[in-house]
C-alpha cells in the first residue's frame, strides 16, 4: 500500500513539474532534461523534509482563513462565502485530509504582491548541489518554483541566449515535457527496480484487446473469471488501472449472473416473459460491446511504438473512455441485477407490480423509461389471460399467476365443510376466487373486481345457465387485443363487456328461469301472503292435524293441499309454481300431533339456487314454521270465540247463574290474546315482511344491478324478516318467549273448551231436569219424589269416584261439581295470569331494542298501557332468588291441595248439613200430599 501511495505521489509530482517549470528555448534536450531531472529531486526532497501541520484541525485553518478574508476588501461577503463552501466540505464523506486542503489554501494566500510576481526574472533551473549556487536559489525562478506556498503561476518564458529556439507547438511540449520522466528515468532507479523483481504488468493496450471479452463475462489472458462472481485482476498494475478495470468489472459481473438467470427455465409464463424482455436487454447491450469491440480494434490498428504509451492517446480509446461509453448500459445492469434478485419468490401480478413500482416511485428518469420498456413485454401473458377471461370466461392459467383462481372440490369441500353449499350457489361462489395479493398494481382494486365479475359472469352463463352459444358468439364479436399503455381502451373494453354480460344474465334469470315468479310464489306461499289459500288449507287439514304426528300420510296432506289450491286464488298461477309447491311432514318426536310437524316446501333448483340458497331455503322454511303456529294459534281462538258468542245466546246464557262470572273472565282473556295475536300477526306480515319485499324488488330491478347485487339484496331480506320477525336477534331469545305465549294460549283454549263443556253439562243436566219434573206434573204426581231423592243421595254416597262431567243424571247437584269447576277456575286464572306476566316480560325486551320497528310493536301492543313492561332480570342471584321463591309457592300450592282431617272434618259438616236440609223440605211436601 505504501508502494501504491509512492507511486501517485511521484505521478502527480511529475505531472506539476510539467506545467510550472520554465522552458529554455536554446536550451537542448539533455540539458532541459537535466534540469528537469534536478527540480524533480529538489522537489522530493522538500516534501520529505515538510513537517507535519501545526494544528490538523479543520476549523483552526477555517478561523485562520476567515480572519484573512475578513481584514480585507469585501471581508464580510467573502467570509459568507467562505463559510458557506467550509460547511459543503465538511458534509462531503470521500474527502479525508480536509483540514491538510485549507492549511493548502492557507499557505497559498502568502503569495507575494502582483508587482512582485511581475517582474522579470530568468529562467533558470536549480542544480543538483542545493545549497551551493547562490545564484540560482536566490533567482525568482527559483523561488516561485520551490517555495513551500508553490507556484503563483505558470513563468513565461523568456527565452534563452544558448541555444536556438525550437518552433514547436504547446501540445508538442508539453507531451514531449511529460516524456521526459519516464526516459531520463536514473540508473539508479532502474536498477532498483531490477533488482527488487517489480512486474508493472499487462500495459492499457493489451487490457483494452481483452476488454470485449471481459465485458461478455468471458475470461481472457490477462483477466480471468475465478469464479461466476469473481474477476481475477493483475496483481502489478496501478492504482489508476485498477480502479478503471473495477468499474468495467462490474458490467461484465452483471452480465455474467444475469445471463444465467436468463437462460433458467423457471418460472411460469411471466417469468419466462420477463426473462425473455431481460434477454432483449442484454442483447442489447451485447450490441454496445461489439460496436466497442470495433472501436478497440480500429484504435489498436494505429498504434505506434515509438510514441509513448505507444500513442494510446492519440488512438482515441481508452480505459477510461470505456468506462464513460459504458456507463449508461452498467445501469441498466445493475437496474436488471436489482429486480432479479427482488423477483425471487415472486409471480404474476406480483412480479409485474415489482417492475411496475421502478417506473411509478423512483425518481431517476432513466430508470422509469427502462422499467416501462420492461413492462411491455412482461405483461403480455398476463393481458392474453386477461383477454380469454373477460371474453371467454375460461381460465387460461397453468401457473397460477392471474389474480383469479380456481379451487378444486377439495378446497371448497374443506371451506364449507362436508355438506357444502350445492347447486349453482357453489358454482358461482366457490369455484372462483379473487386473489388480491396477484392484483398487479397497474390496475386497480375496483378494476380487479369488475374483471373478476365479468368472467365469473361469463363462466355461469356457459355452465350454469346453458347458453354457451351467445358466450361463443360474444367472443367472437366483442374480442380486442389489450396491451400495456393502452389504458383508455382497455377500460372502454372492459366497460363494455361488464355491461353486456350483466344484462344478458339478468335478462336469464328473470325471463328464462322465472327468478321474480319464485321469489312471489315464495312469498305467497311460505310467508302466508296468500290469505285465502292459507285459510282454505287451515280449514280442510285442521282435523287431520288434531291427530297424532304418526297417524298423518303424505298422500292425504297431498291431497288437501290441492283442495285448497283449487278452492282459493292459487289455482291461476303457473303450473311450473304450482309442480315446486309441495307438502311434507318434519322429523317426529313423541307425543307430537299434525300441527307440529306439518310444512310447506317450495321446490328451487338451479340456477335460481344461486339467488335462493339452500340456507335461503331454511330461511323460508324457519319463517313459515313460526308463521304457521301463530296462524294456527288464531285460528284455534278464533274457532274458540265464535262458539262462546254463539252459546251466549243459548246454552250459555241459561247457565249463567253458575259460569256466568267465569265466561266473562274468559272472553276478556281470548280477547287480549286475540289481540296479541293479530297485532303480532300484522307486524311480521305488513311492517316487515312487505316493507322488506318493497325494499327487495327496488334493488332488484336497479338499472345496473350485478348478479351478486341480487344475492346481497335476497340476503339482506331475508336478515331483515328473521330478525325484524322476532326470529334471528342474537341479544334476546324472542323466538323461545313468542313459543311459550303460543302454548300457553293453546292451553287456555283448552281450558275453555273444558270450561264449555262443563257448561254444556250443567245445561244438560237441568233440562233433564226440568224435562222429569214437567213429565211427572202431567202426570199428575209431584215432580220430585222421595225416591228420587234417596237415588241421587245414594248416587253421592257412592264408593265408586265419579265421572268428572256427569252428564244426564237425575241428581245434579252431586260432589263432581264442586271438583271440576273450581279446578277449572284455577287453571283459566293461572294461564291467564302466565300469559300477562310472558306479555310483559316480552314488551320489556321489546321496548329496550334498537329497532324502531320493534319499539313500535310493544307501543301497538301496549297502546293503553294495561301492561307494565319489565326486563328479566339476568343476575345469576337473583334468578336463583327467584327460583327459591317460586319452589316456596308451589310447596305452599301443594300443601293447600293436600287433604288434612279438618277439611274431611268440614266437609262431613256440609254433607250432614244438606241431609237436614232434605229431610225438612220432605216433612213440608207430605201434609200436602
């Protein structure tokens, strides 16, 4: 290293002397040489006697110079300036002897004065005895050449009386000057250098002979490829060589590794495009080698031997000139080196948004241009599987590099688990998804998508739907070529082509396969929107329905559903409506009768499927289920009602003495439950189910609607009717609390019918009665006898337990009355009492919901404030407190009904009581007779 350093010392020293030393025109060569010879000495002498610096710190020579600057003309502006270059050296990194440069300048600020310097002085050059002619180091000459501070400026020079002048022109000298240190090399020296064996090595010639070799990454004499990332250089040459052969090393590394990327076979097809645009590149620059290639030539063809250097110069190539023509073409090198080795685990739109980021971010206009012509050739495979998707839609896609892919039965089998979705619903949503990591960035998220819609579209018309022959015809006619750059054209075409597939598949959903005629006749059907039909088929499958669930047959409820098709409005809708409509029976469990396992099926098949899907279906069936419960619940009320309003006027109002308080009780509670139920009634199937039909064909029939626009719409109707319908909160378990009013109302409708037929009974019972006594008068005997009497009492002593309506016996007024009646009365007050308390609890909930239309049901249900809404409580504790409590009053019920010896005792009391009463009205009856 310090061999190296020598050596630029003595080259920039030498290439100084040129310039400052004088000339003697009269002088010949070998004396101009000599004198040369003697200042280069005297040169190399003072630096080696030149000390260290007095202070080798930068800003101790910046003050120094600052206050020169500021004692003279102008001080202040030039100190700013000064200031201001001090601060932009000390920011520059490569520099290391920053403090020795402005002790440099320092020393040149001692210049003498300009009269000083102008005065004439001879030429003279100094000997080698130093310090001997005191002639010649006291000339000026002498001075200004070797003075520490260094030359002024460069001498004029004055000619000299020795010798004749020679007419030779500037270049010539001062090539001829710079000559001179290499031919007068001393003896000495020379024979140093012999005798330490110094190799100066290949010369620039023959470096720039291998050159167009290197460049190709091919090894040559005098540089060799060690291996693929290395270059071996000459170990002899120097320093200024060296660091021109590491800048043209570098092109030819790049090349070398880039070249074996290109010739791989990896990858899918664009990575073999982008190592196909790599290859044009590289031929490029292949081109840039051989036009230097023929350069070199030329410029080894003139030289001359006898010249120095053997006139490498003059030829006009070298080294360094390569290392400028070459400059442009490393970049690209290194740009290409860059995106190979960032490409790595990269494909398709991945690799295509890599390149795509050089020419959108990088501030370099030469690196944008050149990712744009990369650009070009890497995205064609991908605008050709664009192409075939957008207009086909099939999947051109071996590798796996389009944003869209396609999943195997296995994939969409382990995402949707076993069951799967089925049907077109699996076809249209599961076969193809959008891989947005693949999106390359030459394209939007919101194109990607329309992409993705437009050959998924295409794709279901085709299988789904079965019209491959307007996709076929569609191909051919609309099909362009897209390239990249052409952006207004390729979203004209893709504009176009999601129009026209999207009006064409809405065009088949609602003429070809009826999709608004199913979505009415499911609303008709399932959601009772046909009143008429739903009160036929009531009517006719009520008796049957009364039966256990296991006595019920699929051809009979068969047959009453096309009674009631027949008998109602259904009968005018279309045939294919009425073949999917169809009865069936749920799964039974035991002690279920017809009611609760009886249901309606509308039968979808595809491709409407993808719109109604099997969930949809559950959906429908889950909504009809409720539906029909309540249904079934008013119409079992209703039943209910009439007959208590038609008895009023007969059978009831004679017994009204004895039930009359009771009927009245229980009309007012079948009114508030007639009530809850048509208020409920009226919620589900005008404020929900046709406000959200409402809502459902708006956006069916949006005049840019997209298939998947008609799923998220049927999804959200479907949403709103479960959950607005009271079947789908997450928050509160309304369907359990409407389940339990249900069956409660149920038990209260048979508990009055018990209560009626006791009221029947008793109506019997006395117009035998009075029938008896009226036989008997026209008879001529009494209308009670004495045995009649003792026959009832003996009926009532009886040790057989009696029946528990009694209907048609001479005795009346026995013990069965005062058994079934109360039980009765109790039964009618705690289901009513259970309905209010469920009625409040469900207002509570009702009240606190989000929904408007949920607050509005408990208003409506609720408008005079005869309930008072409560929230259940759902403390733990307190539930359990509440449990607690609720076991107390029953242990309290139980004990009440239990027998204890004074209630026997009691009622022997009332027995012995009425055995009086008997015996005296018997004793009053026989004077008489």
């Amino acid at each position: 290293m310090a061999s190296l350093n020598r050596d630029r010392v003595e080259h920039a020293l030498n290439e100084l002397l040129v310039r400052i030393v004088p000339e003697e025109p009269d002088e010949d060569e070998e004396q101009a040489n000599e004198r040369f010879e003697d200042a280069y000495n005297f040169a190399v002498q003072e630096l080696s006697n030149a000390g260290p610096l007095p202070v080798a710190d930068i800003n101790h020579a910046a003050g120094l110079i600052d206050e020169r600057l500021i004692a003279g003309v102008n001080g202040p502006q030039k100190s700013a300036q000064f200031n201001n270059l001090v601060s932009r050296l000390i920011s520059q990194p490569v520099l290391d002897q920053k403090a020795r440069m402005l002790h440099f300048l320092l020393e040149l600020s001692d210049i003498p004065s300009a009269d000083t310097r102008n005065r004439p002085r001879e030429p003279t050059t100094p000997s080698k005895q130093y310090g001997v002619d005191s002639r010649m180091s006291g000339s000026p000459a002498f001075r200004d050449a070797f003075a520490r501070p260094g030359l002024s400026q460069i001498p004029v020079n004055d000619g000299s009386p020795k010798a004749p002048a020679l007419n030779l022109s500037p270049a010539e000298r001062l090539e001829k000057r710079r000559e001179r240190r290499s031919k007068d090399v001393p003896k000495e020296q020379m024979l140093d250098g012999e005798q330490m064996g110094v190799d100066k090595g290949p010369s620039e010639p023959s470096l720039l002979r291998d050159l167009p070799f290197t460049l190709q990454g091919l090894s040559s004499t005098n540089l060799v490829f060690a291996s693929s990332p290395t270059l071996k250089l000459p170990s002899s040459l120097p320093v200024p060589l060296i660091s021109l052969l590491h800048t043209l090393a570098e092109p030819s590394l790049l090349y070398r590794s880039l070249s074996e990327f290109v010739d791989s076979t990896e990858g899918g097809l664009v990575g073999q495009s982008f190592r196909s645009a790599l290859g044009k590149e590289l031929r490029s620059y292949l081109g840039l080698v051989a036009t230097l290639e023929g350069q070199i030539r030329r410029a080894l063809a003139q030289l001359d031997d006898s010249q120095p250097r053997q006139g490498i110069g003059k030829a006009g190539v070298t080294l360094k000139r390569c290392v400028i023509w070459t400059r442009e073409a490393t970049q690209g090198l290194r740009l290409m080196s860059l995106m190979v080795e960032e490409s790595k685990h990269r494909k398709g739109g991945e690799l295509i948004s890599l390149i795509h980021s050089f020419s959108l971010s990088h501030g370099d206009p030469y690196v944008g241009v050149f990712a744009e012509r990369l650009l070009t050739h890497v995205t064609r495979p991908f605008y050709d599987m664009l192409r075939q998707w957008i207009y086909d839609g099939e999947l051109a896609d071996p590798f796996g590099e389009f944003f869209v892919s396609e999943q195997s039965e296995e994939e969409i089998r382990e995402q949707n688990g076993q069951e799967g979705k089925g049907g077109a619903t699996s076809v249209w949503e599961d076969k193809y998804k959008l891989n947005s990591k693949m999106v390359p960035s030459i394209i939007t998220e919101e194109f990607a998508n329309k992409v993705f819609l437009i050959g998924k579209t295409l794709n279901f018309i085709r299988y789904g739907c079965g019209d491959a022959t307007w996709v076929d015809t569609y191909s051919k006619e609309a099909s362009k070529e897209l390239r990249y750059g052409d952006t207004a054209n390729l979203e004209r075409s893709i504009g176009d082509a999601y129009k026209t597939t999207m009006a064409r598949l809405i065009d088949l959903m609602a003429n070809k396969f009826k999709l608004f005629e199913h979505l009415q006749a499911l609303k008709r059907y399932l959601l009772l929107g046909a009143g008429d039909f739903i009160a036929v088929l009531m009517e006719s499958l009520s008796a049957n329905l009364d039966r256990p669930a296991n006595t019920q047959y699929r051809h009979t409820l068969t047959a009453q559903l096309e009674h009631a098709v027949r008998n109602s409005n259904a009968q005018f809708d279309s045939p294919d409506v009425l073949r999917r409509l169809d009865s069936r029976m749920l799964e039974l469990s035991h002690g279920e009768i017809g009611w609760d396992v009886f249901t309606l099926e509308y039968k979808i098949d595809a491709p409407v499927d993808v719109i109604v899907t099997p969930f949809g279906s559950k959906q429908y069936l889950k909504v009809f289920n409720f539906l029909w419960r309540v249904k079934r619940v008013e119409f079992a009320l209703g039943s209910t009602w009439r007959r208590c309003m038609t008895g009023a006027r007969g059978v009831l109002g004679t017994v009204s003495d004895k039930v009359g308080t009771d009927w009245k009780k229980v009309r007012c509670g079948i009114a508030e439950m007639i009530h809850f139920v048509n208020q409920l009634q009226y919620y589900i199937l005008f404020e929900v189910i046709e406000s959200s039909w409402n809502e459902l064909q708006e956006a069916l029939h949006k005049p840019e609607s997209t298939l998947d626009d008609m799923i998220q719409a049927h999804a959200k109707y479907l949403n709103s009717i479960t959950r607005k319908g009271l079947l789908g909160s997450q928050s509160t378990d309304f369907t359990g609390q409407l389940h339990e009013l249900l069956k409660t109302m149920l038990a209260y409708k048979d508990a009055v019918d018990g209560l009626y037929s006791f009221s029947v009974a008793e109506f019997t019972r006395r117009q035998e009665h009075a029938a008896r006594i009226e036989t008997r008068t026209a008879a001529g005997r009494w209308g009670l006898s004495e045995k009649d009497k003792i026959r009832a009492s003996s009926a009532t002593d009886s040790p057989f337990p009696p029946p528990l309506l009694k209907i048609g016996g001479a005795g009346g007024v026995g013990g069965e009355d005062d058994d079934v009646l109360p039980a009765l009365r109790k039964r009618l007050a705690h289901l009513i009492k259970d309905f209010q308390i469920r009625i409040t609890v469900l207002l509570g909930d009702l009240v606190h919901q989000p929904d408007h239309d949920m607050r509005w049901l408990a208003m409506v249900m609720n408008f005079n404030d005869v309930y008072q809404p409560r929230r259940r409580r759902k403390d733990k504790e307190k539930e359990k407190e509440k449990e607690r409590e609720m076991e107390k009053e029953r242990e309290r019920d139980r004990k009440r009904e239990t027998p204890q010896p004074q209630t026997q005792t009691s009622e022997q009391q009332v027995r012995d009581k009425k055995e009086k009463e008997r015996e005296r009205k018997a004793k009053e009856v026989a004077p008489v007779e």
